[in-house]
C-alpha cells in the first residue's frame, strides 16, 4: 500500500512538473504594433533581420569585458530566456550552436540586455573552463576574448597588436578534429 502511494504521489510531481515546462516552454514573443511599444513598452518583441538574424554582444559580467560578437536567430534567443545557457546561430556552420557544447567553455547568462528598438541584444555572462582544461575563455582560437587584438598605426598604414599575450587554453586540446569556423 505504501508503495502504491509513493508512486502516486511521484506520478502527480511528474505531472505537475511536465505541465509547469510547458508552460514555460509555451510563449512567443509579441508582435510589433507601434513605435511606443517597442521603445517604452515593457513587452519583448525582437526585430529580425531579413536572414532572420539579431546581433548579439557577449560580455563577461563581473568584468564586463567584451568577450564576443555572434548572431541570434529567433530559437537561439528563446533557448538562451528559457535555460540561461548561450545560444547563437553558426553563420559559417548554417545550425543552432549551444555555447560550449564541444568545448565545456559555457556561458551561463547573468543578464540580458536589448537595445532601444529591440534589434540588438547585449548578453551578460559567467564562463566556464574548456572539458580539456585550460583558463575560462569564449574564442576558438584560445584567448579568453575574441577581441585579443586592437588596431593600431603602423608604419605602412593600420596593424593589428595583440592585447592579450598568452591563450588560456590550448584549442588542438579542446577542440581536436573540429572543423575551424573562421571562413575565408
């Protein structure tokens, strides 16, 4: 008899636990309807580009160092509301990409910010050590920013300096036989 009620009672959490997903799983975001609403309302509709793309900024949120710049299509955002885990769309790879799905570098995300007319997104984030060891970081190419490098006066016109002297892990380590995003 006992047994029967444990399994009850463990059948109604389940339940009640699916339905609670669902819920929170079934939302959209809002249609646009007026300038006023956009810029003062207190509802999320995000404007898509015509690829059905929005920019994304990644920054680091104790330091606030600018860790990346990817793209967002509409179920990258709505898995990175709903987990608080970072999602972008791979433009060079054509797929939803879960940060740190082959690397362990994930981005659990502090905060979201969206611009004024909600077509640009600010994501606040925490990061996370590479599986294969090494410091926390976001680019693949192993420094902690994608940003590693500034523009500076060169002798024969712009140059690139790095501003970042040392990988904080090694990407043969991490990432092995996966294919390098960067297109030429």
């Amino acid at each position: 008899m006992l047994v029967a009620i444990k399994r009850k009672r463990l059948l109604e959490v389940t339940v009640v636990c699916i339905a609670l997903s669902i819920m929170k799983d079934d939302w959209q975001f809002a249609l646009r309807s007026s300038v006023e609403q956009v810029e003062e309302g207190d509802v999320l509709a995000p404007k898509f580009d015509e690829h059905g793309l929005m920019p994304c900024i990644t920054r680091h949120a104790a330091t606030g160092e600018i860790l990346m710049f990817a793209f967002m299509n509409e179920e990258a955002l709505r898995l990175s509301i709903d987990t608080q885990q970072a999602h972008y769309w791979s433009r060079s790879r054509q797929k939803l990409w879960k940060k740190g799905e082959t690397s362990g570098m994930r981005q659990n995300i502090q905060r979201i910010l969206i611009d004024d007319d909600q077509d640009c997104l600010v994501l606040e984030v925490e990061l996370t050590s590479p599986d294969a060891g090494g410091e926390e970081a976001s680019c693949h190419v192993g420094y902690r920013s994608c940003f590693y490098r500034e523009i500076v006066d060169g002798q024969e016109g712009p140059a690139l300096r790095f501003i970042e002297s040392e990988k904080s892990f090694d990407p043969e380590a991490v990432y092995g036989d996966t294919p390098n995003p960067t297109q030429l």
